[in-house]
C-alpha cells in the first residue's frame, strides 16, 4: 500500500494520475471498492474521510475493512490532512477529525511507503526497508 498524503488541494490527485498514467488504475472516490472486484487494476482510493463520515460502521470496523480491501492488492489510498487548523466547533466533525486521525495512524503504519505532497511537490516520508 502506498500512502500519498497533504492538505486539501495540494495536488495529491493530480500527482498520483501523473506518474501512474501508463498503468491500469480503478479510482474510488468517497468510497471504497468490493474485495474481490478489479483484481488487475492498481487500485486508487480517495476521499476516505467522506466515506467515513457515512458509513455506519465503528472505528474499529472501518479499519478492519480499509485493512481487508488492500490486503493482496496494489493499492495507492490519498488521504486529507484534515487535523491541522481550527478545531471544529460540531461534534461530529470533531469525532469525524479525531477518526481520521487514529485510521490514518493505522494506516501509515501498515503502508509499504509514504509520500507527503505538498502543493505539487512530493517527498517520501517512509519506505519499506529503509530506517525511519
């Protein structure tokens, strides 16, 4: 799994659909792709957050999914920096960033590399086997 991640509009779509032009890539965008569909596609998953804020789904089980879909796949997944800035004032915004927060740990965490872009610049933050 491959993580490309930076603030709203910083370019990360556009990066990604850059270097990946020449291969098969399956976008989902606000929602994420049946386990067992697109097997020969490199998989692209954005808008995690809004698929986390609609789905009925605990913490815990949006993980367990998130970690289901990837698992033997090719998958490249552009997260939101939605953590930075001004607290929201709605609870449920606040529980929505706080979410996110704990699932992208998780999900940086599992990830083969890491790559922050910001503004259309890209640096690579974790690779698989290299010294963090």
């Amino acid at each position: 799994m491959h993580i490309y991640i930076g603030g709203a509009h910083n370019g990360k779509r556009h990066y990604v659909r850059t270097k990946f032009a020449h291969e098969k890539l399956a976008w989902f965008d606000g929602e994420l792709p049946e386990t067992d569909t697109f097997i020969n596609h490199k998989i692209v998953i954005a808008g995690l957050e809004n698929w986390l804020a609609q789905t009925d789904l605990d913490e815990q089980q949006a993980i367990e999914h998130i970690m289901r879909v990837q698992k033997d796949r090719s998958v490249i997944i552009i997260l939101t920096d939605i953590g930075r800035g001004i607290v929201p004032m709605d609870a449920d915004q606040r529980k929505l960033r706080d979410t996110c927060g704990r699932l992208y740990q998780r999900l940086i965490a599992e990830a083969d590399e890491v790559t922050r872009i910001w503004y259309g610049l890209a640096q690579t933050v974790k690779k698989r086997g290299e010294k963090q």
